[in-house]
C-alpha cells in the first residue's frame, strides 16, 4: 500500500473500501450535470490544470445506505476489521467521525508521470490531489497525531512538519526506496485536507485554495462525466491520453508470436482505440456498478460486447456457482453498446460484497 493511501486510510476506508468492492446505482436515463453538484472552491482546488481523470466520493448521500448497514452487521472480513480500528484511533486523536467527512474531490494529469522513471520516481512527478471536504476544521497538531495514532504492528509513519506555499503542511515519510512520500495540508479556512505525492501539486492546490480559483476541466471530461448514471455517489471520469492510447495500442500488437500474449491482445483488441471511461457507483438497498467506455467506434463496441456477452459473462457464471455464490450475480451482469459506447452493469448484496472480500483475503494469504 503506498504511503499517499495509508497517511489517511483511517480516515476515509470505513465507507469508501466497501464502496470499492462492489457496484453502484441502475442506469437511469436522467443525468446530471456536474455543475449541479455542490461546488465548494476550497475543496474543487484539488482539480489540476489539465486533469484528465476526475472524481468525487460523496459521503453525505451514501450516508444511511441501507447496504452500509448490512455490511456492518455481516462483515466477517478482517483486513475491513483492522480498518476500523485504525479509524478508532484516528478519531480518538483528531476528535472526527465518519459523520465529519462530507465528500472528496480528486483529480490527476496523468501525462504528467514519466513513463521511462521507476515506480517511486514517475509518481514523484505525478500532478494529482486529494481533497476531503470536512464538516468541522482540523488543525495540523490533530492531523499529525491521526496519522501517527494509525500504526499497528509497524512502527508509527514518520512526520514532519514544514512549509508549503505559506502554509503548514506535512511529510510522510515512505515505507521503503520503493514507495512515495505523501504531503498532506489544511485548506485556509482548515475544513479541508489535500493530499498529494508531490510538492509542487500540494503548493499549486494551496495557492488555489488560498485564491478561491477552480480549474475547470476539458470538455472531453465534462462530456465524460455527463454519462454517469443521476444518483452516483461515486463518480470517475478518465479521459485517456493519446501516449497511453498509443502504449496500449503498442502493447497489444506487441509479441504476437506468445500464444498467451497473443490471446490477450486478442481479447482486448476492441479497446485499442479506447477513449474515455465513466465509473459510477451507487448504494441503497444494494450496489450497482455502471461503467462506460467511449472505445471510438460502433464496431469495437459491437465487438467487446459479443466478446464479454459469449465469453466472459459464462466464465464469470461458471466461476460463481462453482465457488457457490449465487447465480444472480452473473445474471444481473448488463453488456450494453450503444453507438462507439459500451455499457456495463452489475448488482451485489452485503452478503455477495463480504463474500467476495473474504475470498480476496483468503487468496493473498494463501489460504
């Protein structure tokens, strides 16, 4: 897990891990326009110039979902487990709560990471932030005793406190060589927490905050998410650069003469052309996941969509009922194309979401 994810995952794991295992709402033909969301300059300042994938995570309106209630009562998975304990001891420290986060706003350009750099390295250069938008200020004493208070079985994160565009900011200092530093600070009025793994994204959103500017995203992204379904508490648009069109195109005509290579450039070659993908994801009595990608043409879509509906769709049936979760699963499972678009759907219960996350644990430790 790299630093950036563990500096604050107590704060925010509690509701949205669960929010990743599984899906989100229906589709719904109404759709919202992003402008109709709430818009609060000092958190919107974690948009960067040129972002090219955006999102939000709204905890208020996820808040009370029935599935999260479920969850609670079902969840036999210990990672989720130890999340909360590290939440507890966040609260403990920083006086929040789970009712304290209102949403987060996250945004990169991902043409800024250096594709030629190591891991650690090409993400140092990375223009991304973070932004949690809280109910309550936070001062950068409760955030520095929070983010050491998480520590377990390892050694508590280093921190130091320094100086970042005129305002107090913090360092976490890496695991090892091959993980990132995070930087983390309070927006001027301390209602919102930016997070960063570089200096020059954490000066660049502080300055912003501090101006009250909003970078406003491409039309392409804005376009991208006008598809996510009306009601999505989680909302992600990417808007794919033509150097990774271009690597993914490089890719899958790469070694042809691997059999296995060739097979999965095979199956993946209607997305060779992809040029955005929308992630929504809704709770209430369930989730559902709705996913869409723009793959740049009416025959790629037709493709993909005969490729997973023939193909995939069966193996994902045939591997449920053999590990005998219900067929259901597989069956709410929705391939849609329409026009150079492609539609994707899924439902998952509480029970189907701690099943799946059981498994995963299972799996990584071997068992």
């Amino acid at each position: 897990m790299t630093l950036m994810v563990r500096s604050l995952r107590a704060l925010l794991f509690p509701v949205f891990l669960p929010t990743l295992v599984g899906g989100c709402v229906e589709p719904a033909p109404e759709q919202e326009s992003p402008a109709a969301m709430d818009v609060i300059p000092e958190v919107e300042a974690a948009v960067v110039a040129g972002a090219d994938l955006v999102g939000r995570i709204d905890f208020e309106a996820m808040r009370g979902a029935d599935i999260l209630l479920k969850l609670e009562q079902v969840q036999t998975n210990e990672k989720l487990r130890e999340i909360r304990d590290a939440n507890r001891r966040f609260e403990e420290m920083t006086g929040l709560t789970r009712e304290d986060l209102r949403f987060i706003v996250f945004s990169a350009n991902t043409s800024t990471v250096n594709p030629r750099a190591t891991r650690a390295a090409g993400l140092e250069s990375l223009d991304a932030v973070v932004g949690i938008a809280l109910t309550k200020p936070l001062t950068i004493e409760q955030l520095t005793q929070g983010i050491q208070a998480m520590g377990t079985e390892r050694p508590a994160p280093k921190v130091t406190e320094t100086e970042i565009a005129g305002r107090p900011a913090l360092i976490v200092e890496p695991d090892g060589p091959e993980q990132n530093a995070a930087y983390v600070a309070l927006s001027p009025e301390s209602t919102t927490v930016f997070l960063t793994v570089s200096q020059a994204s954490l000066a660049a959103a502080l300055t912003r905050a501090d101006r009250g500017e909003i970078e406003v995203p491409s039309p392409t992204v804005i376009s991208a998410q006008t598809v996510i379904s009306r009601g999505a508490q989680l909302r992600l648009a990417f808007v794919v650069p033509n150097a990774l069109r271009s690597k993914i195109r490089e890719t899958l005509d790469g070694d042809q003469e691997n059999p296995q290579v060739a097979m999965v450039a095979g199956v993946l070659q209607s997305f060779k052309d992809l040029q955005s993908l929308s992630l929504g994801i809704g709770l209430s009595q369930d989730m559902a996941l709705n996913l869409v990608c723009d793959l740049g043409s009416e025959e790629s879509a037709q493709e993909a969509a005969t490729l997973i509906g023939t193909v995939l769709a069966p193996m994902m049936k045939a591997a449920l009922e053999s590990a005998e979760r219900p067929a259901r699963i597989a069956e709410s499972f929705q391939v849609v194309p329409e026009g150079s678009v492609l539609k994707l759907g899924l439902r998952l219960s509480a029970e189907d979401l701690d099943s799946i996350g059981s498994r995963a644990e299972n799996a990584a430790a071997g068992r």
